[in-house]
C-alpha cells in the first residue's frame, strides 16, 4: 500500500489531505497508518490522547504528515473546530473516512437507556456530525470522497449487538438519502460504504459488555490492514456506492437478501457462543464507552485485537473484486453463498 498515489481528477494542491476518525485503534489506526505510507497529510482524531500520539508517530514513520486532534466525534462543534484546524494546518480535506464508534455487547432488555444513549451519539451521529463537516468544505470545491466504515451487520443483525446494528443500519440509510441528494445536485463529492467483516480489533478488550465470557468478532475474522486497504482503495475509487469485504461478508449480505428467516433462525442458535470466547470475563477490563480506555501510558492498544493467531491477513475476495472485475465477484460470492446456505440448512435439517 505504499508508494506515491495517482491524484484523483479535479485535485489541484500537491499533498492528499485525509481525515480518519477512530484513528487510535483499530481499523483507523490501521487506515491512518496506510494513508500515511503513501504519503498523505492525516489528521487523526480520537478521543484517547497517549494513543493518539502513539499513532500519529506511526503515520510519520511510514512517511506521511500527521496531526492528531482529541475530539469526541459525539460533540458537532468539536467535530466542525477540528475540520477547521485541519485546512488550516494540512490544506483542503480530500478524503474524510468515518471509523470511529463504541458500543454495547448485552441482550436488549440489558442494556440501559443512557448507554444506548451514548454508544448512538458516537457511532451514529458520529458519522453525522464528520460527514456533515467534510460536506462543508468539500460541496463549494464541488470535490472530495468520504468513506464510511460500514460491517455487514449494517444490512443483517446479530444477538447481542442491537446498539450496534441499530447504529450501522442508521447509517446505512443516513448514506443513502446522502448520495441520492449529491446525485440530484450533480456534485463531484462522492459517498461510498465499506462492509466489514468481523475484524481482530480491540473493541473486544474495552467494550462494555454484559456477556459471562469474553467477547470476540464472529468468525472469520480479518486483520485490521484488511479493511484499511479496502478504505483506501474505496478513497481512490468512491464513485462505487458500496464495497463488500470478505467472503463471508458477501455470504452473509446475499443470504440476508435471499433467506432472511433461515439466517434468523441460524443466528438464534449459534449467535451467542459465535460472539464469546470461553474465557471468562475480567471483572477489571477497561471500558470505554463513556471515557478513552487509551489516554493515558502505557494503555495503547494498537490495531490489534488479542486474535492474531486466527485473523486472516488478506481477503481472496476483496482481492477479485479489485483485480477480477464484476464478474469474478459474483461467481465468488454465489458460491460463497451456496456454501453458506448449505451449510444452514444441513445444520438445520440436523
């Protein structure tokens, strides 16, 4: 992923001046990380200060600019005074990229009002407030690209994950009513979404959970660089209104358009021990809902989560619908999806 990048048309400045937010952990670390190996200008915002810095030092050592800002993507008027600081300091914003979020692992009638509440504020308005702010600026350029870091279960819901599904589906629709209104104004900024797979992120160390054992991404699980290769390569192309990454997320996508009752019945059954570990949960796990669980030394997660030894590095999948064109994908995904449906109703007929 290194190496100069080829400006889009209608660029008129030299260095790409991206905006990643969530750039502490995670996929948008691991985006920050990748934007600056290419020689990007990132700002970085985050709300836990020490790794954020640690961060920022990653994106200068892979050969980029960085400036990392503390910001709570849930207040607007942080989010506006950062996006402003950013031209200031960097240049005009080409690329602004929606990752950051939190959460609840809990069944529904567990999870309190000011915590679905706050887990909303960050991850769906959170959006709302970056993508309005990188509208702001990029509409009278009448260019740029924002990428929204999306999941599967943006289109299909899984136990024990309502607060983030509501999110996801939120923004989904957000998304959509956006880019039909930047299609209607013939404008040159364009939106496109990133569906995840389950990722080895650190959310699983500090997310709130009510669960009796550890939490973990449903299976297979991707490194984060998976999905920062996927965020670039949508940056480059965003005229795509939506990219699918990995094989299960095209399963999951296209059983959810073609068998939405079997997945449900599916995921009843397995969702539950699919999404924990059988280690038990440690009562003095940090969370991070309400404040950073990394802001302060020497607490810096990193991209990764504790999954390394099962996380696939790459995508066959992703790698297709770069390389491979249409149809490639759509072969892989029917049988990606045969297989999956298959599988389901073997295992129901058992």
């Amino acid at each position: 992923m290194s190496g100069a990048r080829t400006p889009r048309d209608g660029r008129r400045h030299g260095t790409e001046v991206v905006v990643v937010t969530g750039a502490g952990g995670g996929v948008g670390r691991a985006t920050a990380r990748a934007f600056g190996a290419r020689g990007s200008a990132v700002a970085l915002i985050a709300r836990g200060e020490y790794a954020l810095a640690r961060a920022a030092e990653e994106v200068r050592e892979a050969g980029g600019r960085a400036l990392p800002l503390v910001v709570d993507v849930a207040d607007p008027d942080a989010v506006e005074a950062a996006a402003a600081r950013v031209e200031e300091e960097l240049g005009p914003i080409d690329v602004w990229v929606n990752a950051a979020f939190s959460t609840v692992f809990a069944p529904v009638e567990e999870i309190r009002p000011e915590e679905l509440r706050r887990a909303t504020e960050v991850t769906y308005f959170g959006f709302v407030h970056g993508t309005q702010a990188a509208l702001r600026r990029m509409t009278p350029r009448d260019r740029g690209a924002i990428v929204q870091v999306g999941s599967a279960l943006a289109r299909r819901s899984v136990p024990l994950q309502a607060v983030y599904c509501g999110a996801k589906h939120a923004i989904q629709g957000f998304t959509e009513s956006l880019r039909c209104e930047l299609l209607h104004d013939r404008s040159g900024v364009r939106v496109t979404m990133v569906q995840m797979p389950g990722l080895n992120t650190p959310q699983f160390s500090w997310v709130l959970s009510r669960l009796p054992r550890h939490p973990r991404p449903v299976a297979p699980v991707y490194q984060p660089e998976v999905a920062a290769e996927a965020v670039l390569h949508a940056a480059d192309h965003p005229e795509r209104r939506e990219y699918w990454v990995g094989g299960s997320t095209v399963a999951t996508l296209l059983g959810q358009m073609l068998f939405p009752g079997l997945l449900d019945r599916y995921l009843g059954r397995t969702g539950y021990d699919g999404q924990q570990t059988g280690r038990p949960v440690d009562a003095s796990r940090p969370v991070n809902l309400y404040e950073p669980a990394d802001g302060s030394a020497p607490h810096d997660y990193g991209a990764h989560g504790v999954f390394d030894d099962e996380a696939h590095p790459r995508s066959a999948q992703f790698w297709l619908s770069r390389h491979r064109g249409p149809l490639a994908l759509a072969g892989a995904a029917t049988a990606a999806t045969g297989a999956a449906v298959a599988g389901g109703l073997r295992r129901r007929s058992g």
